[in-house]
C-alpha cells in the first residue's frame, strides 16, 4: 500500500491544521493506521491510532484532548484533526500502516509499521 500524507503548514499557536493520509490499494480497511511526529534531532515518536475499524482510538498524553484521529474507509483515507496546536507540536508528521484486520489493538511502535507516508511538516510558531 502506498500512503500520501497532506495538510501540513505553518500555523501560529493556538491555531488547528488537519492532516489527511491517502491510501492507495483495496485492503486499506484491513490495516491499523497511526500518526507519527519527528521533531529535528528526535526520535520519530507515535502521536495516535485507530484500528481498522476506527472503534478504538488512541493518543500520546501530550496531545489527548487536543487531537482527533479518525478514518473513512469507503475513501481510503486516515485524518488527524489537530486543534489548540503548541510551538511543541512542531515536526514532520508521518502517517503509517500496520496490517491488523480484526483487531482491536493499534501498535504504538513504529517497528511495528508496514508502509509509511513521505511526511509533511507543521510548523506552530509562538
């Protein structure tokens, strides 16, 4: 599967960006998909998930309450609604994919991922 990532700007804090992840191929309902962020210097560090049903969500505790993962399968597509976004927010976020049909669970590891996006980058200046 190949996953094209979009949505990324420059927004002053406060502000919110939605990040979308297009999927390419037929069995896009049958993966895990997951947002990750790489900060310059950072490990690239999971942001949230949503499992290939989009029943189960789950976040990092630095975004909770300030982002929304969601998924529509009939267009092969994963968002990440980002709101109240912070200067700390900055990095290039990837989308990812990990084949779990059936399953409830979403890896927050990135080894765990099959295919990734090529990133696109949010910059939240002060």
């Amino acid at each position: 599967v190949q996953l094209q990532a979009s949505g990324g700007g420059l927004v002053q804090a406060g502000g919110s960006l939605r990040l979308s992840c297009e999927a390419s191929g037929r069995t896009f309902s049958g993966y895990a998909m997951g947002w990750f962020r790489q900060a310059p210097g950072k490990e690239r560090d999971f942001v949230a998930g949503i499992n290939w049903s989009g029943e189960r969500v789950y976040y990092v505790d630095s975004v909770e309450g300030r982002f929304t993962i969601s998924r529509d399968n009939a267009k092969n597509t994963v968002y990440l609604q980002m709101n109240s976004l912070k200067p700390e927010d900055t990095a290039v976020y990837y989308c990812a994919a990990d084949w779990a049909p059936g399953s409830h669970e979403v890896s927050r590891t990135r080894y765990e991922y099959d295919y990734w996006g090529q990133g696109t980058q949010v910059t939240v200046s002060s």
